[in-house]
C-alpha cells in the first residue's frame, strides 16, 4: 500500500466534466483552520484524472416478503467492517459510513454535543478499474458536504491505494480543540468547557436487557425514503434498480442526535443500537440475540404510507434503536415531540422462543400499538 496525494489534489475530469475543486481541497474546508496534514500541499497533482460515472447494475431482483427470516440471518453473518464500498451508490454510502460513526458516538460516556466531535475519513482505494476514481471524487464531494452540514470538524484524511475492493472508513477520534479552548463562534464559558470529555466506554449496553415491559423505540435519523439500492440485502438478492436512500437531511439528523443524547447522558436508555448496515430488523436482531423480541411497524407502514415491508425492514436509513422502560415512556415521548422528532415503538424484548418475530398490520394509531405492547395485544395480521 502506499499514500496517493495526486489522487486528492489534482483535478478530476468526470463523464467529461471537468469539476470545479478537488478532493483535498473539498475535504480541508472541514477542518480546523490551522490544522496541517503531511504532506499536504496543492502542488502534487499529476495532471487530470479522467474517469467516467459507474451506472447502477440493472436487474429486476425482487425481495420477497415470504423470507424475512432468511434475510435477517444472512445479514446478522455479516461483518459491517469488511463491507466493501459501494461503487454504484458512493454519495449514499459516504454518508451512511459518516451517520454510522457519528451515532456511534451516542453511545459513550462523556459530556459533549454533536459539533464538539472530531472525525477522520481514511479511503482505501483501487484506482486503475474504470469508475473507481470518478467514485472516489463523489465520496470525498459527500463526505466533506455533509461533515460540513453536520457542524462536525474533520481531523484528518488520507487516500491510499491498494490492489483490492475500495473502501472507506469514517471514525469519531475525540473532541475538537476549539471545543475544548472555547474558540468557537460562541465561546463555552470555562465551566463548560471544561466539562466536555468523551471516552471509549458505553454508557448503556449494546444489548438488549432482559425487561419484557421495557420497549423498543426506532428513531430514523432522516427523513428520506425506504430504498434498497447500495444496501447489503441487495447484495444477497442481486440488484432490483432500486435507487439508494436519498440522506441529505443534516439539520434533522442534528435534532434527533441532541435529544437522544440527552436521554443517554440522563440514564433514561437501558440499552441501544445503531441502525445503519443492514436496517432496522439487522440491529433489533442483533440487540435482541439472546432473549428474542416481538416487532410491530405497523407505525412505520403507515407513516411512510410504505407497502413493501422488506423495505421498511432492510433499507439502511441511520438511526438509532433504545430501549426504554415502561415508566419512562411519556418522558421520552415529551422530549422527542418537543423537538418534532419522529419515533416509533416497535415491540418489546423477550420471547419464550429467543426469536425475532416480525407482524404489521392496518392499525395506524401510535396509542393502540403502545397499548398492545404494554398489554400484550399482538397484532392478528401479517406476522412473520
């Protein structure tokens, strides 16, 4: 392996077009302004690098309804840290890669807010197969647009080639010193700053605690639709020319963030999940491994007026899975309707079985499927 700077700073020519800035220049934006890189000078590029878009594979895959289970445990084999980038939908996954670290951080203990974070995008790439360059300037074009638009501060980034699959990884590394010398646009006071910390230790467990009244709330941290393109099920099913999620929501990403990390900080989670590769039934799957657990998206369903379930189960929207206990329901509903955030009890843990069991069906009402969660009034209709 070896670094590549001309692959950052010189100019790209794509589908004949020639851009307007390159990928180092487009990333430095979102770092401090005295930050310094090695290396890092826009002398080193080696002409243009000329490449062209790679289209989305055609098919006409469709996931079936009828395999849900079969799905789940192919996803749940699955190690998100292997993924190889994906080359057809690279603006989609540069920011699911991005939202994924940064919820992460939900997680830990510490004191911060979500623009107090520091973060690092490191691209793994080959550079001789045609699209794989053009690939590589539309995630550096994503990842600098939207850790701009998260209010984040970009630590560092680096490009290096490799003779195999690209990939990309974005991790959260610590706070940024601004944040901690209070230079920001608005100073922290003293006390503040020096009350911000983060640590590499979980607040709350990443699985499921085993509380059959507790209940399992899904917050999606974007507003865009269900959409299979660029997701690991349409790499077991093959490509259905279903267009990727469209995350280009930042400022309700930022909203859903600062009330979930309050009720983490607060001790309100019991425990949690990030949802990002694989979708929502991947990380219920994974949370609720050992005890099972009974979900209801009729909510989502009907929200999202969405009738192809696999979507709604599988379409790698971010977000975040808790649980909460029963008690601390009408809290967590005042805090998340304050800031108009959209949430959705989904079921409870706990199955004599340990399985995860799926259901939906026509009930729209938020209030009924709580009730049915508290009082074990399971849906009749559509259970998998």
């Amino acid at each position: 392996m070896k670094g590549n700077l001309s692959a950052l700073y010189s100019e790209y020519i794509i589908d004949g077009v020639r851009m307007e800035s390159t990928p180092g220049r487009m990333l430095r934006e979102c770092m401090a302004p005295d930050a310094v890189l090695p290396g890092d000078h826009e002398g080193v590029g080696t002409g243009a690098v000329i490449d062209e878009t790679i289209d989305m594979m055609p098919g006409s895959a469709r996931p079936d309804s009828g395999r849900i289970q079969e799905y789940l445990q192919y996803l749940l084999a699955q190690d998100a840290g292997d993924r190889a980038f994906c080359l057809g939908h690279p603006s989609f996954y540069t920011r699911l890669r991005i939202a994924s670290a940064v919820i992460d951080s939900l997680w830990t203990e510490g004191h911060f807010r979500l623009e107090n974070l520091l973060i690092s995008a490191d691209w793994t790439w080959e550079t001789s197969s045609i699209g794989h360059m053009a690939a590589f300037y539309a995630s550096a074009e994503a990842a600098s647009g939207y850790i701009y638009d998260l209010g984040l501060t970009l630590g560092g980034f680096s490009f290096t080639e490799r003779g195999r699959q690209p990939s990309l990884s974005a991790r959260i590394t610590g706070l940024s010193a601004s944040s901690l010398t209070g230079e920001d646009e608005e100073p922290l006071t003293e006390i503040q700053a020096d009350s911000l910390r983060i640590t590499d230790r979980r607040k709350c467990p990443d699985t499921a605690l085993p509380l059959p009244r507790s209940i399992l709330i899904y917050i999606p941290f974007d507003t865009c639709a269900h959409r299979l393109g660029g997701s690991l099920l349409e790499r077991l099913t093959g490509p259905a020319n279903d267009h990727s999620p469209e995350i280009r929501d930042p400022d309700y990403f930022i909203d859903c963030y600062e009330v979930v990390r309050e009720l983490v900080e607060d001790g309100i989670v019991l425990s949690a999940a990030t949802v990002a590769d694989g979708g929502l039934l991947t990380a219920v799957g994974r949370m609720c491994k050992d005890i099972g657990a009974t979900v209801d998206v009729s909510g989502i369903v009907s929200s999202y007026m969405e009738n192809d379930i696999v979507k709604i189960l599988f379409a790698e929207i971010p977000g975040v899975l808790i649980q909460v206990g029963d008690n601390d329901y009408d809290y967590v509903d005042g805090q998340l309707l304050l800031q108009d955030i959209a949430y959705y009890p989904i079921g409870s843990p706990c199955r004599k079985d340990g399985k995860i069991a799926v259901s939906h069906s026509s009930r729209s009402d938020v209030a009924a499927i709580l009730a049915a969660l508290l009082y074990g009034q399971g849906p009749s209709e559509g259970e998998d």
